[in-house]
C-alpha cells in the first residue's frame, strides 16, 4: 500500500512573494551604531530562498483512501489527562467565518476512523495530489499560459494564504529579531527514531531519578525528531510521562530551562488546549519580573506560535512594560506591537507610550515594518494620531513600489480606521493598485475597496480593476466579503463598466450563502443596503431579509443594533418598489427606528452652528416658524430637512401647524413692524450692491447674534419664535399669509438641504449613495430638493446678514420655478 505523508507548507499572503524588494530600501537605511556591514547582512537576510509551497487539489476519483500515518495511539486510559496527541485545528482559535486558510468550496468532509496503530482517513470520492504552487515557477511556466489548468492553479493559488505566517514576515528582516522570536527554521541536530526511542525507555527506567536540566533535554532532543514522527510521539504514554514529571519538578527548571521546554511544545504541535499548558503559564507569570525584554517577547511570541491566548500572562507583562517601555528597541517595539495586535487586548496608556516611541524610531522604520506597526495598532483597536499616521503616510510614499500588497492592505486598513486623509498616499494607491488587484486574493481585495468606500475615495480604476477581478473567483468570497463589496460600491456611488455582470454574480453569491446569514444577520442588511444604494432591489432577498423570523434573528442573535438597518431597508423598498406586496416592518418596528434616527439627526443639526443661522434667517425671510419645518421627510434616510411649502402663486404656505401661535396669545402680543420687508425693489438693490448706508448699518447691528441665542431658538420655537410673528405682521404681504381655515393645497413642495463635505466623494461633488438615494426618493414623492452647499453657505458665514438673505431667497424661489 502507498504511503502518503501530507503537510501544509506555508504560503505568501495573496499569492505575493515575502519582500524580496526591501533589500535596497534597508540599506539605505542605519540605525545608530549600526555599521555598513550589518545593513548588508540584514539586507542578505531578507532575500530568502524560494521554498518549495505546495497545495493540495482535489481530484474527483472514486474509492480511493489516503493513509495519513503514523498516527499511532497507544496511550491507555491511565494516562489520558497526559495524551497530548493530534488535536483539532493547531493554533486555531478563530471560528470558521474568520478563518483564512481555506474557501467554503474547497471543504470535504472526512470520515476519519482510529485504529490501535494508525488513523486512516478516509476521503470520499477524492484523491489527493500534490501541485506545486507559483513560487516553484519553473515548472508552471511549461503550461502553456492560456491552459485552463494553467488559470485554474493560479487562480487557487492567490487565494491561498497563510493568516498565521504571513504576519510575521517583518521579523526576517533584521538580525535583531532573531533574539526575541521565535525560529522555526532555525537549524537543529536531527534525531532518529531509534535515539527518540531509546530517550523514552530512558523516562520510564530512570522517571523517579531524573534531573530537571536532563528533562529538558530530553523534551529539546525530542523536538528534533522527523515531522512525520511527531504525531506518534505525542501519542506516546511514555511522552506523557515525560510531560508529568516536567509538571512535577517545574519549580526547579530556571527561566532559560522553561523557554526551552516551551520551545519544543511548539517544535512538537502540542496542542494549545492542554491542561498542561496552564501550569507553565502560571510558571510564567511567577517569572515575569525576573526576567529580559528578549525573554519576555520570546515567551509570548512562543504562546502565540502555540495559538494559545495566554491572557494573565500578558497582563503582568503588560504592567512590566508600563515601567519598562523607554527601554524597547526598535526591533523590541516592532515585535511587541505585533504580539499586541495578535493577543487582541493591552491597556490604551501603553499604547500611547509606544506611540512616542514609534515617534523616536519613525526614521529608522523600514516600508514593512510600518505595515507590521498598523496591523498591530488595527487588531487591538488602539488608534494612531493623524501625526503619526501622516509620518507613516510619507515614509510609505517614498517607496511605495517596493511595498509588498500584505503590509498595503494593513495600512489601508489603519487609514480606513483614523479616518485620515493622506492625499498623496491614496493618488500613489490609485497607481498601483490596479495593476496589484489581479494577484490579491478577495479578502485583500475586499479591504483594499472597503478603506476606498470608508474614506470616501472615489478612483474609478481601482473600482474598474476590482468589478473586473471578482465574478470569475466570486465563489471564493465569505458572505462578509459579499456585503463589503457591495457596501462599497453602493457607499461611492458607483457601477463599474460591468455593472450588469457585477452585481448578478454577487446576487448569485448571496443566494449560495444563504445558511451563512443565519450566524451572521448583519451581513446579509449590509449586502441589501448595499444594493439598495445602487438601485437593485432583489425581492426574494427583501422579503427573507423582512420576515418576522429573520427580524428576530438580526435583533436578539447579534451584537449589532440592527434595528436602524432594517428601518432603511424597509422605508427604501416602501418607495422605490410599490409594487412589492412581501414582508414589511411591523409599525411598532418602524415606529422604535423613526425615533432612533430622529433623535439622532435633531442633536447632530442643532449643535452645527451654521445649520440654526440657516434655519433662523429662512425663518425671518418668509415670515415666521410657520412656513418652514425641521423634520426627516424620509426618516429611514437618516437625516434631516427644511422642508416648505409654496402655493400656485410661489407664496409659502404656513403648513406647520406645530409653530402657529393661537389667536389668545397673538392678541396679547404687541404688533409693531420692527423689522425690514424683503421687497422686491430691496432685492434687486442687494442684488445690484446699492444698498444704502442705513441698510448696512442695520445689518451690521443684527448680526452680532451668538451662537447660543439662535440654538435657543432652535430648540424653542413655540415661544421664542412669537415675537418675530408679531413683528413681521406687517411684512406678511410679501411672505403670503393665510388662515389656516383657507389653507390650499401646495403646488411646490421643498426638501431644503444643508450639506456637508462627508456626503461626498473626497474631493468632488458627487454624492455617496446613501444622500444620493435619498435625493432620488424625495424627487419620487414630489419633493424638490434644495441643496445648501457646504462650499456655498460656509463663506457666507463671514459675509452680512442681508447677503445671506438674499442667497437664500434666490435658493428658495429659483429653485420653486
């Protein structure tokens, strides 16, 4: 019988190689103390030896079964505690939906079954035959390159990355790191089988007399043995032995004696569930005060090479640092940033302290390291100052060619989490970036567009390359990469030359991951919302998405508030599907996410100072609170209107019931006409710039209001707003007043909008997808939008009231005709 020994060799992130185009950006880089001759070195180092990866492709022949031995059980119930033989997923502590290393396609169930001297695995209907994958480009190149073989493995072949390996790549890149982390090509003396055997019968001969420095080395030579040989060892009754007693004499081992021991854990695969591991972490956190920064990062970079969260260790370690932190290096700093973000937690003090300290060595940093240092910062939610991230930015620029696309995604992903805008980072992305797009795999793809859409970066070759690149190999999308995808280009507002071909495939991709949404809720409202932002509207999807059991699900089975996404959804297919007779949101619902957004929208509106002096002049130049009205025409739509009225006339109607006085106190108010009239002739003298010396004296007098007076009378309009209805009584022929009994129905409705630069594209005037919706669904109720530019009403901020004035009466009836 043929025997097949099959192992997962590590591959580069996306299908790109290490960094083999550092070396010249390294040496020219010194840090002090350091000479020439170690730059070189160093800059040796990183050009590192095509190894041989390889991929394992499924074959579809029948009845065929694969030995994986030796997998061997011997261990006897008496010592099963200590059996640390093959476990489930090494290092794997992430669940499937955030897992790397393999496509949902690609997955076979194995039927494995354990005898007492081997475990057969048993695939159905499959073969497994070895590919080389591009690195060993030498024998892909005799494919001829239009083959569909050919397309096929270098399509699997981008795709396949190692979440594991990948980041650490920056540690081949100095000599420093070798000090502090962990190796595991590092070159050892191997043992063979007989010797490992031999060491074995020596534990159960001599167990009750052995030393603890002759234990150690019994676990380091061990570790030497043959991979293969490594499941059998750790299945070994006499290696659980060996394990017991290094438990028993852990008191005596010294801090280089427990190093070393974990050192082999991790040449040996010991899985990172075991009980026994909990003792040396305890050990370890006894030990932490007495030990090195080289030690304490080798330590934890070993517990990570383990996959074991070692949570009390690090925060004692943490606590070191925190009185220890000026004394990093710079390849200590690097390191330890990494082994943050890896671990998920540290205290946001520390991070701030490395944050200085990222300051001092910015010089020093080479291109991959900063990827390294954002990753790092990027998975522990720490964030970066826009200073430092600009530095960042500008050290980036400088070499950006050279940067390899892993550590281009991690920036972009700490760009995309500070919301900084480095405009010549992002015209420097846009170059290479589509050229780059075809050999990232969709995860890469999807962040590179996510930070596009999350920055407001519109750059139609990026979109074009990515809309171009994704429905061949849409299948190897998670349902996350699907509703990201579609969030971008719905977010930008914009539909690639292969719009039509685009959004079927990813509408096909929905359909397949349907169960997925089922752990996931959130994902699938992104996808739909996403759609909705470009004007698609898949029914079947909508109506699964709005179903009492689906709502349920979103709201009680995640830890988003979904409510607001079903609310958008759900208003959005209101207006733009009227013929659509599927699941809608109970009233309830939409009452509980109108509230929600209102409340929002009021307080953002009220606190922007240039919003109440636009709703208080608009108040004074059509006669009072009762022409216009503050609410969300469209609450799904997540902000708010000024919306008025007008009648056949163009006259505004006094609609808003809400801010009439009553007749009782109208009576008890003064009338006296203390304001100006806006008339037609004072119109065409501020239109011409004639008006005279005591306009502008008064005009000068009543723009001295603060802030505060008009937020007051923002929020108080019922009374605070009587006295100018009073005063202007006099003025109401040109506002066109009318009884409510007499009101008519209005010929012009206007949704009056004051924008701002977050609504746009960065650096145009085109509107993301979630406002420009909005605009197309008022324009489908009737309404007429009038746009308060930003880049408008801002300047005019400085300027008189009365050109203010005049600019809103041109907005507001211009715009009525």
């Amino acid at each position: 019988m043929t025997l097949m020994i099959c192992r997962r060799f590590p591959g580069s992130f996306c299908g790109t190689p290490s960094c083999p185009a550092l070396i010249k950006h390294h040496i020219n880089k010194k840090l002090p103390g350091q000479t020439c001759e170690d730059c070189i070195l160093t800059a040796k180092t990183i050009s590192i030896d095509t190894r041989m990866a390889a991929t394992l492709k499924l074959l579809k022949l029948l009845g065929n079964r694969v030995f994986c031995s030796p997998f061997a059980y011997s261990a006897t119930q008496s010592v099963a505690y200590w059996n640390v033989g093959s476990s489930t997923r090494h290092r794997g502590q992430d669940p499937p939906e955030h897992s790397n290393l393999c496509h949902p396609a690609k997955k076979v169930e194995n039927i494995c079954s354990t005898s007492s001297s081997q475990r057969i695995l048993t695939t159905s209907s499959a073969l497994l035959g070895l590919e080389f994958s591009r690195a060993s480009a030498s024998k892909a190149s005799t494919w001829k390159l239009g083959s569909p073989r050919a397309m096929k493995v270098d399509e699997e072949d981008v795709e396949v990355f190692d979440s594991f390996e990948d980041p650490r790549v920056f540690l081949q890149l100095r000599p420093e790191y070798e000090l502090h982390s962990y190796n595991k090509s590092e070159p050892c003396q191997p043992l063979s089988v007989s010797e490992g055997e031999l060491i074995l019968h020596k534990v159960t001969g001599y167990q009750d007399n052995l030393q603890p420095k002759i234990i150690v080395d019994y676990f380091c030579k061990l570790s030497s043995m043959p991979a293969e040989q490594h499941p059998v060892l750790r299945s070994s009754a006499k290696f659980a032995l060996l394990c017991q007693l290094s438990v028993k004499n852990i008191q005596l081992f010294d801090t280089l004696d427990l190093i070393n021991i974990l050192k082999a854990f991790v040449s040996l695969g010991i899985p990172h569930s075991h009980a026994m591991l909990d003792v040396y972490e305890t050990r370890f956190c006894h030990k932490v005060w007495d030990m090195s920064l080289d030690q304490l990062l080798m330590v934890a970079d070993l517990w990570r090479y383990l996959g074991r969260r070692v949570p009390r260790f690090l925060k004692i370690f943490f606590s070191y640092l925190n009185l220890h932190w000026n004394n990093l290096s710079l390849s200590q700093l690097i390191h330890l940033i990494y082994i943050i973000g890896e671990s998920r937690q540290v205290p946001q003090d520390l991070m701030q302290k490395l944050e200085s300290l990222i300051l001092k060595y910015i010089d020093f940093i080479n291109i991959e390291e900063a990827g390294a240092i954002c990753l790092g910062f990027f998975k522990s939610s720490s964030g970066l100052s826009e200073f430092v991230m600009r530095k960042i930015g500008d050290l980036v620029c400088a070499d950006m060619q050279n940067l390899s696309s892993y550590a281009l995604v991690n920036i972009l992903k700490m760009f995309r989490f500070t919301h900084v805008d480095h405009v010549n980072f992002m015209k420097q992305f846009g170059q290479i970036a589509p050229q780059r797009i075809p050999s990232l795999g969709v995860q890469g793809v999807m962040h590179l567009t996510l930070a596009c859409s999350a920055l407001r970066f519109l750059d139609e070759g990026v979109m074009n390359a990515v809309a171009a690149s994704l429905p061949p190999r849409v299948s190897y999308c998670r349902s996350k990469d699907v509703a990201k995808f579609l969030w971008s280009f719905g977010t930008l507002n914009y539909k690639p030359p292969n719009a039509e071909e685009f959004y079927s495939s990813l509408i096909n991709e929905i359909h397949r991951k349907m169960p997925e949404f089922n752990h996931y809720p959130e994902h699938l409202l992104t996808c739909l919302l996403g759609l909705a932002f470009s004007e698609y509207f898949p029914i079947e999807l909508i109506n699964f998405a709005l179903s009492p059991g689906f709502v349920r699900l979103a709201r009680e089975r995640t830890k988003f508030e979904l409510t607001k996404e079903l609310y958008t959804l759900d208003g959005s297919v209101g207006i733009e599907c009227p013929d659509y007779r599927g699941n809608r949101l109970s009233s309830y619902l939409q009452q509980e996410g109108s509230e929600i957004l209102w409340n929002a929208a009021r307080k953002d509106m009220c606190s922007k100072p240039e919003f109440l002096e636009a709703l208080f002049l608009l108040e004074t130049m059509l006669g009072g609170p009762q022409y216009i009205k503050h609410h969300m025409i469209l609450p799904h739509t997540r902000s708010s209107d000024l919306e008025v009225q007008l009648d056949v006339n163009m006259k505004p109607l006094p609609f808003n019931r809400e801010a009439i006085p009553s007749e009782d106190l109208l009576a008890k108010l003064r009338l006296k006409h203390v304001g100006i009239s806006l008339t037609d002739d004072l119109m065409h003298q501020l239109l011409k710039g004639k008006s005279g010396g005591h306009l502008q004296g008064k005009t000068e007098s009543e723009t001295g209001q603060q802030p505060m007076e008009l937020e007051k009378k923002a929020a108080m309009p019922s009374e605070a707003s009587l006295y100018n209805v009073a005063d202007r009584l006099g003025a109401m022929e040109m506002a066109g007043q009318c009884p409510p009994a007499c009101m008519q129905a209005p010929q012009v409705k206007l949704a009056i909008q004051l924008t701002n630069k977050n609504q746009y594209c960065y650096g145009s005037r085109d509107l993301l997808g979630l406002h420009n919706m909005k605009r197309r669904q008022l324009n489908r109720l009737g309404y007429r939008v009038v746009e308060l530019s930003h880049w408008e009403w801002l300047p005019l901020l400085k300027r008189t009231r009365f050109e203010k004035l005049a600019f809103l009466h041109e907005k507001v009836f211009t715009s009525a005709l």
